[in-house]
C-alpha cells in the first residue's frame, strides 16, 4: 500500500530557492508558502481520502503536499510551466507513485480520460471520487471556468466523471461575482453562468499578504458543485449570449441588452421577448433572477427557431 505521509521534504520557501524559481509576472503567478493555507484550502474540498485530484497549476508544489497529505490515492498536476517540473519530479518520487505529472496548458489538455473508467458516475447520482483543485493564475481564471461551465452543460471533459466538484482560486473580486446575488453591485455574467450550473460558495478570503510575490488583490476560494438539473434548460452558447449581452450594460435597463441581441431590421422583436417573459424591460440587470433570465434564454431560443439566422448575429 502506498504511504499516505510524506517523508520529511525542504519546505516550499527552500524548493523556490534551490531551483531558483520566481513567479513571473507575464504569467500571474503568486506562490503560496504558508502550509496551515495550503492545507485550509484542501479541507474545504472535502475529504479526499482514497479519491483521485487533478490539481491545476501546481507551481512549486505547496497545494500539491496538501493533497497528498489528506490521503489521496492519486494525484495528477498539469503545469504549463517547465521551470517546475523538477521540483515537482522530486515530490513525485517521494509520493510512493501517487502523484502523476503533465507538463501541459489546461486550456488544451483534453481532461476526459484523467482516470480509471470505473470513477466515473451516472450525473443523478452523487459526485464522484474525482475532485479539481487549483490555485489558478489570474489570467487564465475567468476563461478557464467558462470552459469548464461549458463542459459541465454538455456533461464532457473531466465533467464525463460524474458531477465532478471543484475547488479554486480567484482574484477576490471574481470571487464575488461568481457568488453575488440578485441586486448585488458584483453581479455579472460570471454570477449567472455559474450559479445556473452549480451551487457555488465562496470558502474564505486569502490575504493578498501569504502570496509570494504579494498580488494588488485579495484571494477568494470558491467550490464548486454541478447541479443535477441546470436552472437554464437551453444550449450554453444561446445561454451565453443572452447573459453576455445583457450585462454589456449593466448599469442600463435591461432592454437596451436584449436590443443588440437582434440585427437593426428586427428590433420589433425586442418588445416581443418582454411580452413573452413578463420581465420588466426597465429593470437593470443586476436586478435579474436566474429564473428571469431562463425565461428571457427561453424567448429568445423561441424568436431564433423562427427567424433563421439571428442567433448567428453579433451585433459588434
């Protein structure tokens, strides 16, 4: 059986240092050095003793550790850069084979086929024994759970898994969109997008202050869990859209939104979308439940079927 302890390892702070690493800013990276942080983010994963983690951007490895502290049976990373494979190579030897490696950029890597075909769960049931854990780098965060968003609407990626949940780092601010309810000034397409696909909670905040080097901003841990059902019942791109253009303007009603959903010769259409949903069309879009906005995808899916086309408008 593998060892589910470490043996004792030189601290994060002396593997930066032996290997001459330093976050590069181009890339966003922030190293996080303090273990009693690392470990908080792990434990608010849930428990992952005897399950399987794809870890997301593992840097020098301070996360990693924690990981393979709490029991995991096998750990995969994926980091794009090459500067740390080798002190990732030197935790992966002392892991008794439970930590695996790529070196690759998450925004190619097909996560589909991850692990043992036998984790993977029908989506009814409960979430599987796989979980997604990483402290992404700003710059990639946002794309990134919009295609992971994407993934889980079309049950595909590392979400062919089963409800897969997910535990990840954001710039405080992102943070809260992607948690801010109705009439909140943080509201945004994040908020929908997300909260129409899973149950989303915002763990704890992280003091800009534990990073190496310090970000201008605070960091926010959120999990994620995919919903049995989504809250929005239409395709993510149609979805995508109507959230999309609706927040373009988010400090306007919301009417002026669903105008540049349709080209200049068809804004008579913009007054049937209100009379079909019943949404007020001068409420702002803050103000927008997920409820209003199915109803709003709903029409719109509608209005699309009868005028070929239209959903291929972009109204830039």
């Amino acid at each position: 059986m593998p060892q589910l302890r470490l043996p004792p390892l030189p601290t994060i702070g002396d593997i930066i240092r032996m290997y001459g690493l330093r976050a590069e800013k181009q890339l966003s990276q922030n190293f996080l050095l303090d273990m009693n942080l690392t470990d908080k983010i792990v434990r608010h994963a849930g428990s992952l003793n005897g399950r399987y983690v794809c870890e997301v951007g593992p840097g020098p490895g301070g996360i990693t550790r924690s990981i393979l502290h709490s029991g995991a049976k096998k750990v995969i990373v994926i980091e794009k850069d090459q500067r740390f494979m080798p002190s990732l190579e030197l935790l992966a030897e002392a892991s008794d084979g439970r930590l695996g490696l790529i070196h690759g950029d998450v925004m190619k890597y097909n996560m589909r086929n991850m692990f043992p075909n036998d984790l993977r769960k029908a989506w009814e049931d409960d979430p599987p024994d796989v979980h997604i854990i990483g402290n992404l780098p700003f710059s990639v965060s946002t794309p990134l759970i919009i295609r992971w968003m994407e993934a889980i609407s079309s049950h595909s990626g590392p979400f062919s898994y089963g409800r897969v949940q997910m535990t990840l780092t954001f710039q405080k601010e992102v943070a809260e969109r992607l948690v801010a309810g109705v009439g909140d000034p943080q509201r945004s397409r994040l908020s929908i997008m997300s909260q129409h696909l899973c149950k989303v909670k915002h763990a704890f905040t992280i003091p800009g202050t534990a990073f190496v080097p310090k970000p201008d901003v605070d960091v926010g841990v959120v999990h994620f869990t995919p919903l049995i059902d989504p809250l929005i019942q239409q395709p993510f791109k149609l979805v995508e859209k109507v959230v999309r253009c609706l927040f373009q303007f988010r400090r306007k009603y919301c009417k002026r939104g669903v105008e540049i959903l349709f080209p200049y010769d068809y804004q008579e259409l913009v007054d049937d979308v209100f009379e079909m949903t019943g949404v007020d069309p001068s409420t702002t879009p803050q103000w927008l439940t997920v409820d209003d906005f199915n109803r709003l995808c709903i029409a719109y899916n509608d209005i699309c079927s009868r005028y070929p086309g239209i959903m291929n408008y972009n109204y830039r």
